[in-house]
C-alpha cells in the first residue's frame, strides 16, 4: 500500500437511536461531496476489499453498539475510509453519549479542493453537533492540548492552550478543539459566539453557511501545517478569540 499523507475527518453528533438512517446519510454526504467517490466495500480479515453489492442495506442491518463498521472505495493504492462509533456518556458533556463519524481520506489535491464540502456533507448527514478536519501531523499535535494526560499534567505542543477532557466540558455542542477546517452547528456556533462581524471578518472570507444553518470555517488557505509559523499564529489568535473552546472559559 503506497503511504500517503493523510486528512482525518472526526464529526461529533448525538447518539444513534435504533437503525438510524444517519449512518448512511453521512456517507452519502461524504460520497456526494467528492465526484467519483463510492464507499460500497467492506475489509475481510486480513484487510482484502469485498465489494457490498447491497451497502446501505448492509451497513443499516450492521449498526451495533452505537456505531458502525468500516466501509471503503476499495482501492488499496488510494485508501478512503469510514467508520462510527459510539462515545460512553461516562466521556461526554452532560454525560450524554455521541455518535461519532470517522473518515481517513489521502491528502492530495483533489481531496484539499473538495475537503470542506466532505465535512459539511458527513457533518450534515450525521446532524453533528461540531466536528473538523485537520492533516494527521497536525492533528497529533493538537490532541497534545487535552488535559490532563494519563502520563501527568498536561503538555501541549508549541504554546497551544492546554484544553479539558471533553466529560469536563459543560455542553456537548462546545467544540473539544479547533482543527484546519471545523463544522460548527448553529447551536454550536451560539455557544461560541460565532460570528461577530468585527471580530471574525478574517474567518468569514473563509466560511460558508450550511443547509442547517451551520458553518464551515476554515482556519488557513492551505491545509493546516504547524511547522509553518503563520499557521501556528493563526491557530493561537483563533483559540484566543474562541475561549469557549474546549472548556477554558464560560460564555
């Protein structure tokens, strides 16, 4: 398998109730969002692509434990993946339980050209609370912020804002942390105060409204890179303007 950058997409969402449709609207959402896209294989065991000649049947009588299994384009050269899981209510705002959406997808022109329409479409058709997509390097360095660690005290990476554990957070439509591109729902955009037309002129060129009534704000230009210093500011004055965000300040 050829080794690839890769942009991860995590939507937060409340938790699936039965056989909800909002597993296969997501992917769909994912798949309308990037032309030529189809997610209609499975992994065998040892990781081999099977085709799902019946997928949304198959991924509607699959959803178990608040989740559901990983379905993919079936291309081991080009690997695009998708999956749900269910967060305990023991590890989640309010001690409500979240379904959450997951999707890997190369990092690579056409995926950058199309990024924020995939988030919007996953986001939209799980009806997320917030959720963001952020290169896998950057991405490692922002879990950094979550504290504490199990390992002591928390030790964020080049002078991130340490941020609380997320069952520490006071409502599950605040976002944990921020990411290159953030869906923010209009209830979580209120809890943040999102958008003040003074304050967030500069991150208004770069938003878009939702059919919900959200918003996709995306933080730089080009894929969010933390090696870049300018990215790196634009990342702090963004956690400085949004306090709320991971539960360092009340509203």
């Amino acid at each position: 398998m050829i080794t690839r950058k890769r942009l991860a997409f995590i939507v937060y969402a409340p938790a699936l109730t039965g056989k909800d449709r909002r597993v296969i609207n997501s992917v769909h959402g994912m798949e309308r969002a990037l032309p030529g896209l189809r997610l209609e294989w499975r992994l065998s065991k040892s990781g081999r692509p099977i085709a799902l000649p019946q997928r949304d049947a198959w991924l509607m009588e699959k959803i178990e434990d608040g989740g559901f299994p990983l379905v993919c384009n079936g291309d081991e050269s080009y690997p695009v993946t998708v999956w749900g899981t269910e967060s305990s209510g023991s590890f989640c705002p309010g001690g409500q339980a979240q379904f959450e959406v997951h999707a890997k997808l190369p990092l690579d022109e056409p995926v950058i050209a199309s990024a924020a329409a995939v988030l919007e479409g996953v986001s939209e058709g799980a009806r997320a609370l917030w959720g963001r997509a952020t290169p896998y390097e950057a991405a490692v360095d922002i879990a950094y912020q979550t504290a504490p660690t199990l390992e002591g005290p928390p030790s964020p990476r080049r002078g991130l804002p340490a941020l609380k554990l997320r069952e520490h957070i006071r409502a599950p439509e605040i976002p944990y942390y921020l990411g290159w591109l953030n869906f923010w729902s209009a209830a979580a955009a209120e809890a943040i105060g999102f958008p003040d037309p003074t304050r967030d002129a500069e991150l208004l060129t770069r938003a878009r409204r939702t059919a919900s009534g959200g918003w996709v704000v995306q933080l730089t230009d080009t894929p969010l890179d933390l090696d870049d210093p300018a990215h790196l500011d634009t990342l702090k004055r963004t956690y400085e303007r949004f306090p709320q965000i991971g539960g360092r300040a009340a509203p």
